[in-house]
C-alpha cells in the first residue's frame, strides 16, 4: 500500500468485512479510529518490544520502569504486556482476558489516550459475536509504521477516514474537516508576511489551535516554517479540542511525532479554556461553522459581563459561535506581536445590524486596527458543505504600509477541478494558485482580485428618520410642541462614516420627505464587510437585436436538421 487511498480503502473494507450487520454505520468510527491507533503505535513498538519486557519485569518491583525503558530504548511510549495485535492472534480463545491485558500494558501516556476512545462497549459486543479476532487479524495485515506511513500521509489517511464516518453520522455542515489545500493556504498567509520572526538563532515560537481536531493546521503549520525557514526554530505545538475521538488521534499524533502531547487539551475552548492567561506568536483555526453556542450560553454571557473578559465587547447570536473563536483567539495575542489565520463562513462579515454583538467584534477588530486582510475562497472546497467560505488574517503587529487598512483578495477562482469529488468537495486550490494568492497579498496592490479600503470605509451610523403623525393635513404636536413621531413611518438611513452625516441627511433625504427629521439620539455605529459587492463587475446586457438574431439562427439551424431527419 503506497499511498493514502490504498490504506483508507483497505481499512474502509474492514468494515464491510467485520462491522456491517453488527454496528450501525454511525458507530463505525468508534471501533475503527482506535484500531488504527493502535496499529500504528505496535508498529513503532515492535522492534522494541522485546527488550521492553526485559526491561520491566526486571525492574517493575523496585523502581518505576518508565523512565529508564525510555532511555534505553529511545520509546516514547511502550507496552509491557505480552502482547500486541499480531501476539493476540495466537491465542484466539484468550482474547477476552488477553485484550483487555494488552490496552492495560502501555505506558500511562497512551493509555490516557486510549482511554478516552471508550473502547469497553464496542469491544465486548466484538467478543460477543466472534468478531474481534477477524478485527484484529485483517489490521495486522497494514503496516503503519511511520518509515513506511509518514506522518503526513497517516493525517491524509485519518482526514479520508473521518471524512466518510461524518457522513455516515448525518453531521451538519458545521462538523467536517479541513482539506489541506486550505490548510496550506492558510498557514502561508499567517507565516509568510513575519517570516523574519522565525528567522534566528535558538528562537521559540508559539502554535495554537483551539479547535484542533487531529492537529492538522498544527503540522502542516510545522512543516511550513521547517520548508521555509533556513534555521531550525524550536516550535510549541498546542492545542484544544472538543471531541474525545479526533482529541485523541490527535495526541496519539503529537506522542508519535515527538511532540509533546501534554501540549493538546480536551474540551471546549470556549467555557473550558486549558489555555487561560497564555499568549501565542501564532493562531490558526477552523471553528465550526454555523454551530450553536447555547449549551454555553450560561458560561459566555457571564464573562461577558467582565470588562476584561474574552467577550466584554458583545457576544453574537446564540445559533452561530463563529467570532466567539475570534475573541478567544485575540485575548491570547502579545503585546509584541500575534498573527491570526481563521476560516469563516459568510457570516461573520456582515450578519448582525449596527449595535448588534456581530457588529460590535467587527467594529472592535477594525478600530483596532488588526484585520490585515480577508481572502474569499472558492466553494465547494470543503468535505460536508459546498458553502463559500473566507480565511481571514488578524494581527496586532500590522506592517507600517499596511496600518490603518484592509486587504481584500477575491480568490475564488483559484481553482481547478478535482477529477473525483470528496463528499461535497468537487475544487481544490493548486500549489500554483497558493502562489498566486500569496503573490497578490504580498504585493499588496490593487488590481481584478485585491482591493485595499481604509477602515472606516467598513463603517457606517445607522441613523433614524422620523415623519410626523398628520391628521387632517395637519402636523400632530406633543405637549412640548414638537411634532409627534409616526411609528409606523419610522426608517433607518446607513450613513458612511467618510460622510458627514447632516450633508448626507439634506443632500438625500430631506429632498424626499420634507416634514422628516433625525432622532441622532439613537444613532448606533456599525461595520460590515460586503465582499460582493466590492468585486462585482457590472455585464451589460444583450441588446433584443441580438437576442432575436440568435432565435433566428436557431430556427433554421432547427428546420435544417429536421429536414434531414425527413429525407432519411
């Protein structure tokens, strides 16, 4: 098997060999993604393996073993049973003592992972109906060991894997996976424009993901800075993650790789923040699109409520938590200098009237000067939803040239087709055209696909106009005097903020409603970024000459053809 598709395949049949009839098509993920792990980490064990039982059944009743069977071995992780997936085959009545003995033998750092893949249920329904050994048998047929299954290329396995279990699952668009090709794009945005950051000697720097899933953005993130960057800069990979299961191969990932895996916490960043009080040189995410934050709202509106807490300027509304993320990552900037890269949908950049908790992120993240730039990204990039989608880049550390403005770059057609579709993913972003993306944002320059606004040229004062109640052609007063209001004729008028607002008022309202006056008491500030309409390229249409000289044509192209279908 010498590629990704080749091992997802022959693990895909596993399935339909050992699971169907027995699992749902829901839970088959719960029995495989532990099984690959495991695979994987007896793999690497194997050459070792026997010099680990030396080690600890002459040391375990003196000493904790690990340490030194550590050392010794240059393992990060071992498993003192006597057992591993090809030892259990051996004895295919023991199984049920026997397995349980072997999840029980490794080191504590793989059994913390393991434990939260809840293997107990799946592997007692496997026992009961003679399944298990088949299961074991058909994955000692793989070989993940990472000389031959690099790191990258067990990420594009587990990302192909789980692609396909969130569709047997029905998730919704907002649960799927992150395709590499964004990845990549996104990593050479935030990494590419500080390059002289990373550049030094015995420098540190920062990697944070607080929806990390497997830790995808993590290694590509990596392995960007290690093509990229001459020296060799000692990275901090760390990371959240909400699901037990993709925290899990996540961590198994970091333990595998050399990374520290201490490093990736479990839970939801929002109200469970492992990192609090931590800042980072680097933050790259994909927070879920258009997911609820209710189970949270409790918590989140709570700290809201404290004037330093991550979201004391307004929280967005409760169906989609997007720039919740956003806020979270902004709070964990330095002062020296953070880049942020996060993947939206449309949403953020304009749901939400002025006042409201959307508006008031945006207004913040522009007044402060740190929205650098947003990319519009094609559709239909995405495993589980065709949806349009937007990377945008945050920073507190803008370029001089690039400060108090904002960079808009159209790529969505950035793309080639893909020969095979991936679930709703039918484009991909070329090597090429990540170039090209780039290139654009570096140059920093105009052009068909980079347009460059100052920032207030995103606001606007949602300003209400009242008219007069009339009755008998007369206008209604209160007690003061003043004319009374006519709810039902009350409107808003958006006045930029690059206009002044009475110029704006008399030169195009007051002309049209004459008896109207602003009520500049309930003016309200907003921002929004319509992307669209910056980019639209105005196509005149076909004159009805034209369009009745190709109906014409038509026609007796028409009458040709079914005279020679006559005269056969």
């Amino acid at each position: 098997m010498n590629n990704h598709n080749e091992i997802s395949s022959f693990i895909w049949n596993v399935c339909d060999d050992v699971l169907r009839g027995l699992f749902k098509q829901h839970e088959y993920g719960d029995v495989i993604l532990p099984f690959v792990v495991l695979r994987r980490l007896d793999c690497i064990i194997e050459p070792k393996k026997e010099q680990v039982l030396e080690l600890y059944n002459e040391l375990k009743d003196e000493v904790d073993p690990t340490p030194i069977i550590k050392k010794q071995t240059g393992l990060k992780f071992f498993n003192h049973s006597n057992y591993d997936l090809q030892r259990l085959k051996g004895d295919p009545n023991g199984l049920k003592v026997n397995f349980p003995n072997y999840i029980n033998g490794f080191s504590q750092n793989v059994f913390e992972i393991l434990e939260n893949f809840q293997l107990d249920k799946p592997i007692e329904k496997l026992l009961k109906n003679n399944k298990l050994y088949l299961l074991i048998d058909k994955f000692t047929e793989v070989d993940l060991h990472p000389d031959v299954v690099d790191n990258h290329m067990m990420g594009q396995v587990f990302e192909e894997l789980l692609r396909k279990f969130s569709e047997m699952s029905n998730e919704t668009s907002g649960e799927h996976y992150t395709p590499r090709d964004v990845v990549k794009l996104l990593v050479s945005l935030v990494f590419s424009e500080s390059d002289d950051h990373l550049k030094g000697e015995g420098i540190i720097r920062s990697i944070f993901d607080p929806c990390c899933g497997t830790g995808g953005m993590l290694t590509i993130g990596k392995e960007w800075i290690e093509n990229n960057i001459d020296n060799k800069v000692r990275l901090n990979l760390q990371g959240q993650e909400l699901n037990p299961y993709t925290y899990s191969i996540c961590k198994s990932d970091m333990l595998i790789s050399g990374e520290d895996p201490d490093s990736i916490k479990l839970g939801s960043s929002l109200s469970n923040d492992h990192f609090e009080g931590k800042k980072f040189d680097y933050m790259i995410t994909n927070p879920p699109f258009g997911v609820s934050w209710k189970s949270e709202k409790e918590f989140v509106e709570e700290e809201s409520k404290n004037p330093y807490g991550r979201f004391s300027v307004g929280t967005p509304r409760v169906s989609d938590g997007s720039l919740l993320f956003l806020q979270h990552l902004v709070s964990k900037m330095k002062d020296d200098g953070s880049r942020i890269g996060i993947v939206f949908n449309g949403s953020p950049l304009f749901t939400g009237d002025g006042g409201s908790g959307e508006s008031e992120i945006r207004r913040w993240i522009i007044e402060k000067d740190w929205l650098e730039c947003v990319v519009s990204l094609p559709d239909q990039l995405f495993f589980n939803t065709g949806i349009s989608t937007y990377i945008w880049i945050v920073t507190n550390k803008k370029k001089h040239n690039r400060k108090g403005k904002v960079q808009l770059i159209d790529g969505s057609t950035f793309y080639k087709p893909m020969k095979k579709s991936l679930g709703s993913k039918r484009k991909e972003i070329s090597s090429n055209q990540t170039g090209e993306i780039i290139k654009t944002y570096h140059n920093f320059k105009e052009n068909e696909f980079s347009k460059i606004f100052d920032n207030e040229f995103f606001g606007y004062t949602k300003v209400t106009i009242e008219q007069p109640t009339m009755k008998n052609d007369k206008v209604v007063k209160d007690k003061k005097g003043n004319p009374k209001p006519n709810t039902k004729l009350r409107d808003n008028e958006r006045i930029p903020l690059t206009e002044d607002i009475e110029e704006y008022y008399n030169r195009e309202v007051k002309p049209h409603l004459p008896n109207s006056w602003m009520d500049r008491d309930k003016d309200k500030v907003g921002y929004e970024i319509n992307f669209t309409k910056y980019f639209y390229e105005y196509k005149p249409l076909r004159s009805l000459g034209d369009i009745t000289k190709d109906l014409l044509e038509l026609e007796k192209e028409s009458e040709g053809i079914f005279k020679e279908i006559v005269n056969e």
